[in-house]
C-alpha cells in the first residue's frame, strides 16, 4: 500500500517561495490528500494573512481544485466572505515525483467547526445557527445556472459544456450537459463489475429508473418532471455538514457563550443541482458523514420550503435513493456501510413515506416522546464492535 500524502521541503519551497512558516500543523491526511495549517510571522506574499490553509490533492488528468476554487469565488459573489478567500490555487512536484494540485486560502482564526460544538448547545442556540445557515444556503440558491454571471465565474472549468451552456454537477459527481445525462452519470456511478444494480431506460412514458432488486421498484420522471427539474437548478453545496461549518464564540450579555456562522468551508460536492438532490444526498449523509439527528432534523424542517411544490421533486429523491440503495445492498459490506446500517437502527429510524421528510423516528415508539441526546460514547462503542464483527 502506497503511503500518504504528505509534506516535504520541496511542497513547501514550491508553495512558500518567500517566507518559511513558524508553524505547521496537519488537519487531515490521505494517499491522496493533505490539508495543513500554516503559520507565518512575515506575510509569505503580499496580501496574504498570516494564518493560512493549504489543501493538497494528487493532479489527475482533470483539475479538481481549480474548479473547487472557482466554484467558491460563486458563493461568494452571491454572499460575500461565505467562503474563505482563495489566494492561489497552482501544482507543484514532491520529493518522491507526484503531481500535485494545491491551495493556498485564509484559515479562519479563532474558530471551531460545528460539529466540536454542537453537543453543548442548548436547543434555542442550535436552532439559531441552523437559521443562519440555512439563509445562508438561500441567498446562494438564488444562483440559477441560466444567470450570465455564472458564465463569467466558471469560465475555462469543466462545467461550461461545449455548447456553451453550464453544467449539471460538481467535481465530485462529474459533469452533464442536461437532467437525462446527469442521471445516466449517476446510475454508471453506482454500477458493480459483476452484479447491475439499476438501470435508466427511455419510454414512450419518460425516463424509467428501476433496480435489479425487485423489492426496491421503480419511478418514472415523465417529460413535464424532468422539464419542472431541469427549470429549477441552483446553485448547492450538496455537503452542509457540521465538519464544514465554522462558528465563532461570542460572549452573551449575561455572560453566556454563544456562537455565530463564520463561514463554509470544502465546495468539492458544489455545483448546480436541483435542491431536491441536495435534500436527497442529506438523506445517505445521516449515519455516516453525520451524527447528528437534531442537525439532520432542523435542516430538513427550515430547507423543505426551498424544495419547489408538485411530484418531480420526490420523484428524485426516490430515484437517487433506488439507484444508491440498488448498489448498497448488493456490495460486500464495508465497516462504515454496517457501522450506518446498525446506527440507523439503534436510533430508531426509518425513512418517511414521504420523500421530502427523509428518516424520521418510527411511529410508536416510546423513544418518539423522548428528547435525542447525542453520545461519543455510545458511537465509539458501536464502530469498535463493528469492525471487530467485520473482521
């Protein structure tokens, strides 16, 4: 197994040319990616803080980070300072010859993710936060990829098609020049080698999305669906999670702590999209990219007015949800894909019959009365025995 992404003194003379840091500090490390704190005592550029962040991702044929960059400067032109400021995104080479794509953008000093700090919260300050957020999430909505702007911001990226005209999807998903294709992407996506999992089939009807597995049915997006979803693209984040929300703590008039939004961070899953598929991708995100079912909950309450009215959109959602479950049960279980299936289960949820809701609590059940109260604990103890079982 090849070894992790890390840094070297030549990565560091590549990026800082001009001043050494006093300080680095590694936040996350993969084969192929590293994000690191760097600390300076003289500007390392003009214009530059001195407290700065650096994300470093192995050069594939296709820029990922250029786009990621772009796509930030898109957020930030429809609320300004959402995103932190991006000061060069370039590549480098390290010691041992990989290609690597690299930022280097403003750290956001004095604050938190959310995620550290949600547990403390009373009910009253969460609500708030998730308020801010979500207004947050609306103004940047409000960018429809038809807007001539949105030209302007991604030109040169991978998101203007050959056409001319802006992409469905985001660097993580790829991009589609319509709705069909974007679906046809993600059913390939969510193919296996030696099992299919779903299908896309045209009919005199409309587009017919159905799962090798019998139980798992189908759902047709007749002609007028797809127009009432391809006329309602904005621009999303598809990842509010709280890992990716930075709050400050601000002292209340009575003493108390509270905490307000800094900013968002991480636009690798951004794109345009229609906000059904941001709601829907939320949906697979709880039990694995998040913990927390108050979060979860609020989030789905205070977006679900920004989901338009009418059948297309819950068509969607059981679309994704039939192509992704059509792989997910037919794939040798991973340890997180058993760590979700078992979380789920001990929290007593199960998903709604009605598409926009998500999971909820089944109905009763005493714990449907009770308050939810997250536990580090309990979660330690559960992934500990399931990687023990899948041994």
């Amino acid at each position: 197994m090849g070894q992790d992404l890390t840094l070297d003194n030549a990565i560091l003379s590549a990026i800082f040319p001009s001043a050494k840091p006093v300080s680095v500090t590694i936040l996350t490390q993969t084969f192929d990616t590293c994000t690191f704190r760097a600390q300076f005592d003289v500007q390392p550029s003009e214009g530059w803080p001195l407290d700065l962040i650096v994300h470093m991702e192995m050069f594939d044929d296709e820029p990922v980070l250029e786009v990621v960059t772009a796509i930030g400067k898109a957020a930030n032109h429809q609320f300004p300072g959402l995103v932190p400021e991006t000061y060069i995104c370039d590549k480098a080479l390290t010691a041992d010859g990989r290609d690597v794509e690299y930022t280097v953008s403003r750290y956001l000093t004095g604050t938190v993710t959310l995620e550290t700090v949600w547990p403390t919260l009373k009910a009253q300050q969460k609500e708030s936060l998730v308020d801010a957020v979500v207004m947050a999430i609306k103004q940047v909505s409000q960018m429809r990829r038809t807007d001539p702007v949105v030209k302007e911001l991604l030109a040169g990226t991978p998101f203007i098609h050959k056409d001319g005209g802006v992409c469905i999807g985001c660097p993580r998903t790829g991009y589609s020049k319509d709705l069909r294709e974007f679906l046809t992407h993600l059913v390939d996506r969510n193919q296996l080698r030696r099992s299919p999992t779903s299908d896309l089939v045209e009919t005199p009807e409309g587009v017919l999305i159905h799962s090798s597995l019998p139980e798992l049915g189908s759902v047709l997006l007749t002609p007028e669906d797809m127009s009432t979803l391809e006329n309602n693209i904005v621009f999303s984040h598809n990842d509010i999670e709280p890992r990716n929300i930075c709050v400050q703590a601000v002292e209340g008039a009575d003493g108390s702590t509270n905490y307000e939004l800094v900013g968002i961070v991480d636009c690798h899953k951004a794109g345009f999209f229609p906000f059904a598929f941001e709601t829907a991708h939320k949906d697979l995100s709880l039990g694995n990219e998040n913990l927390f079912l108050d979060w979860y909950m609020l989030f789905k309450e205070k977006t679900r007015s920004m989901i338009p009215a009418g059948g297309a959109s819950a068509k969607l959602i059981r679309a994704v949800r039939i192509i992704t479950k059509s792989k997910c049960m037919q794939q040798k279980t991973s340890v997180m894909a058993e760590f979700r299936r078992r979380w789920l289960e001990k929290e007593g949820l199960e998903l709604s019959d009605d598409s926009l809701t998500g999971w909820e609590k089944r109905s009763g059940g005493a714990e449907t009365k009770q308050p939810w109260v997250f536990s580090l604990e309990e979660n330690v103890r559960l992934y500990e025995m399931v990687a023990q079982d899948c041994q």
